[in-house]
C-alpha cells in the first residue's frame, strides 16, 4: 500500500510539472525524486497509457488542447488571436500561388482573411474552408474530396491521399494540434497527421500558424519534424524561451501582433 501511495504521489507531482513547466526530463525526475530513470520511465509510461502525457525521447511533453472538439467548435475558441495569426499568414500567399490550406481552426480564419481580389489557387480538403472562400471570385478553389472525418473536419482517407499524391504546391500552410522542437509538428489523429506529412512533403515551403497554447505540446501522431517548417507564425506573447529553442532550430519565427492594436 505505501508503494502504490509513492507511486500515486509521484505521478501527480509529474502532472503538475507538465502542467507548470512543460516538458520534463526523467533523468531531472529520477534525481528529484531519489529513484532510478527505469521507474520514471515506467511512470511516463503509464501516464502515457492513461492519456496524462505525451511520451518523448527522453521524457514527455503535456498533451495537445484541443482534442476531442468538431472544427465548427474549434473556430469559436480565441477567434480574436486565430485572426491576428491570420493577417500574418495571409502575407505569406502570393498572386499565381498554388497554396494548399490545411485543416484546422486557425486556416479556417486564414481562409477568411484571403483578399477577393488575390488570384491564386488554393487547394484544400476541408469543406468549411472552401465554403469560406467560395465567395472570392479571383481564386481557383480545388476541393479534395473522398469520405469526410467528422473529428478532422476534412477529407484525410485513401481518395483524399490519392488526389494529394497528384499535388506540388508552392506553399502548404499546416494546421497543428502540437508544436515543440523536439517533437515537432504533431496530430490528433493517424490517418489527419499522414495526410498532411504527405502534402508537407510534395510542397517547396511549409508554414504553420500556432497559438501559444499549443507550443511545447504534443500529440500522438508525428506530423513532420521541426526542421521541416519553413515559418512559424505565433502570437506575440509565445514565451521567450519557445521562440529562441525555435529559432536555434534555424526555424523562421514571426510574431503576430496582439489582437486589438
């Protein structure tokens, strides 16, 4: 009974380390705690099992926010933040660009943003999003299609990675769950984070808008690693340290201004 105490204690106190500081080392908690890195290890991973964490090489990171809600859902969280990250974005998407646009809340604000005058092609495998740029005469809209992923809010199955397969744009802007340098950009679910490692790959840039609540977070599905992120637009109060371990990375990191100014 006093075992299974120490364990329950150190694994709480591991929780509230994610929670207050990020990631966590087990070579940092073994010393803490006075056990061997075997034990954390075995604690990570059953914190892991439990859907407390998100093992890492070396430690774990806290998990994603987010999972669990529709698209439609995500949109209505921080939309103020998610649009300032969208005149950022929006820059980068230049006249007679092919621009996939990936799912996610923050593209979805991104697609909005697009000036209706800009003529550019714009390809995207989620239905909220071409709605969204339905009504912009200048652009061509390619819609990828196949079965829908109710969760993802996007086509993301077999139709839709073979219509990928046919693609080579100039710029894919990514919609993560998770973002850490070590971990990389990362997702939810299996099937999302294969398709968007796929169009990552067939596209000259990559970039990722990502609010701060996302960074130093990670899901369990690798997306693409950090190196292969051309620009990472974050909000402007992305804590000092998340900005400098990404631009250590020789990542591009561009500030977005608080919403309101």
């Amino acid at each position: 009974m006093t075992t299974e105490l120490l364990l329950r204690e150190r694994q709480a106190a591991i929780r509230e380390r994610l929670v207050t500081h990020g990631r966590v080392l087990a070579s940092d908690l073994a010393r803490e705690f006075n056990v061997s890195e075997d034990t954390i290890r075995r604690d990570l991973r059953e914190m892991a099992s439990a859907g407390l964490c998100e093992r890492v090489y070396g430690g774990a990171l806290p998990l994603a926010p987010d999972a669990g809600r529709s698209l439609s859902e995500r949109a209505q969280i921080a939309s103020e933040r998610k649009a300032a990250l969208a005149q950022v974005c929006v820059g980068y998407i230049e006249r007679g660009m092919t621009v996939f646009l990936d799912a996610g809340s923050t593209n979805l604000a991104i697609a909005r943003a697009i000036a209706p005058e800009l003529a550019a092609t714009i390809v995207t495998n989620t239905p909220l999003i071409a709605s969204a740029l339905m009504e912009k005469p200048a652009l061509d809209l390619i819609l990828i299609g196949g079965t829908l992923d109710r969760a993802v809010g996007a086509a993301v199955g077999a139709r839709a990675q073979r219509d990928a397969e046919l693609l080579r744009p100039d710029l894919c802007i990514l919609g993560a769950c998770g973002a850490d340098p070590e971990a990389g950009l990362t997702a939810v679910h299996f099937e999302d984070a294969e398709f968007k490692r796929l169009v990552a790959t067939k596209s000259r840039a990559v970039l990722a808008a990502v609010t701060t609540e996302k960074l130093g977070t990670a899901a369990p599905h690798a997306v693409v690693g950090i190196e292969a992120v051309s620009t990472l637009v974050l909000e402007a109060d992305a804590p000092a340290a998340d900005v400098a371990a990404l631009k250590a990375r020789g990542i591009g990191v561009v500030l977005a201004e608080e919403p309101g100014r």
